[in-house]
C-alpha cells in the first residue's frame, strides 16, 4: 500500500510526458534555459516519451544558456517555431528579445517559464508583451505544461494557475518596487543622473544611486536605459 503514492506518481509523470510530446508534433522546438542540467533532462524525458522513429533531435533546433545563442539559432522564419524560454538567461533578461520577436510578422509561439516564488512585475511584463504562455516551472510535473501547449494549439493565451492573482488585479506591474522606487521610476525614464534624481526627490546622492540599483536587479535588467524602457512597456511610467 505504501507504494501506490509513488506509482501514482509516476504514471502521472509518465501520462504527463506523453502529452507533452504529442503537443510538440508539427514544432521546431528551441529551448533557452540558464540551467543546462535541466534542458539536458527535458530533452532525454521528450526522446523517451517519443515513439519510434524519434522526432528529436530533429525538430530540437538548440538548447540555449544566453539571449546571444538564442537570437543566433532562431532562424528566418519562425511561424513554426515553439520557444520554451526561462524569464532570465545567463546574459540577462529575455524580455527585450521577446519583443523583437513579437514584432515579426510570423512570430514564434512563445512560452515562458519562471521559477517561483513569482516576480509580479517581471510576469505582468511578459503577459503584456503577448506572450503565448506563462508558465510555472515547478508545476510542470502537474500537468502545467501540457495545459500550454494545449492551449496554443488551440491557439488561445495560457496563464498557469499561479499567475491569476498576479494578472487580474488590473493595476500597474509595480509589485516588486517600493514606493519611492516608483517616484525615482519616472525620472530614471527622463534620464536623469543619480544626482539629479537626489536633488529632484530632496534625497542624497547615495540614496539615489541604491534605489536605482534596486530597481535594476528587480527588474532583471543590466543598465538604466533597459530598466526605463521596460517600465515604460510594463505601464510604470506615462
């Protein structure tokens, strides 16, 4: 009887793999991750899931750690291209690069996967750059991910479960700033140095100089032009 827990488990798992896969037929699939280990397992659980003849690695067109290596395996045309990508890579952010893609005029199906605990402001930016999916990667082995991929197949949004109380509330995606992180957000957007923020807001230099720095790790961004450009499109700032 103590059994019956795990081999319930893994028939789920099991279940769960299968759908993935079939979901997956008819995709060139591109996966971006900063953590290989994990690539390296979804790939071996795809090519076991997968009958014989196998599918992959044909339709597996790259495992990327960094934006670079992804924009250099995306190909010309992307209509069919299913781009499973974790929120922040090792070079950085993957939003700016999304919304490149999103421009095309064939973009590819995107699905992006965070880690929790949640980043509100990070999510809501991606849900409003339209990406296909938002997914939670610690729920994948609950059936999150064959819920996306059924989603886009039917070609309809996919917000996991975790997400609805973080998308809904209709406000601005300002979860992860503290107040006056808001008020340094639109001058940070005007370009104003440190000190010129310091002297506007009355606050010292220093203390200006740590809330941008904080705005900048929250955000997931590497310079202060990156963090006003994506506060401008996550509705920070007018």
């Amino acid at each position: 009887m103590r059994l019956e827990p795990m081999q319930d488990q893994q028939r789920l798992r099991d279940y769960t793999a299968l759908q993935v896969h079939q979901h997956l037929q008819g995709w060139r699939l591109l996966i971006a991750t900063a953590h290989r280990a994990y690539a390296n397992l979804l790939t071996l659980q795809l090519q076991e899931a997968q009958p014989d003849p196998p599918l992959l690695p044909q339709c597996l067109l790259a495992v990327c750690e960094t934006c670079d290596a992804l924009r250099a395996h995306l190909p010309a045309e992307t209509a069919n291209v299913l781009l499973l990508t974790e929120i922040s890579l090792k070079d950085g952010p993957v939003l700016p690069l999304l919304q490149e893609l999103r421009q095309r005029e064939h973009p590819p199906c995107i699905l992006v996967a965070m880690a929790e605990p949640l980043q509100a402001a990070l999510a809501r930016a991606a849900w409003r750059l339209g990406v296909n999916a938002l997914v939670c990667s610690d729920h994948y082995g609950s059936g999150e991910l064959v819920g996306a991929l059924e989603a886009v197949a039917q070609q309809r949004r996919y917000r996991g479960p975790a997400f609805a109380g973080l998308l809904d509330d209709g406000g601005p995606a300002s979860d992860a700033l503290s107040q006056r992180e808001l008020e340094v957000m639109p001058l940070l957007a005007q370009g104003l140095t440190n000190r010129q923020i310091a002297a506007r807001l009355q606050i010292a230099e220093v203390t200006a100089r740590d809330h941008v720095q904080r705005i900048m790790q929250k955000l997931q961004v590497g310079d202060r032009t990156a963090a006003a450009a994506l506060a401008v499109r996550m509705g920070l700032v007018p």
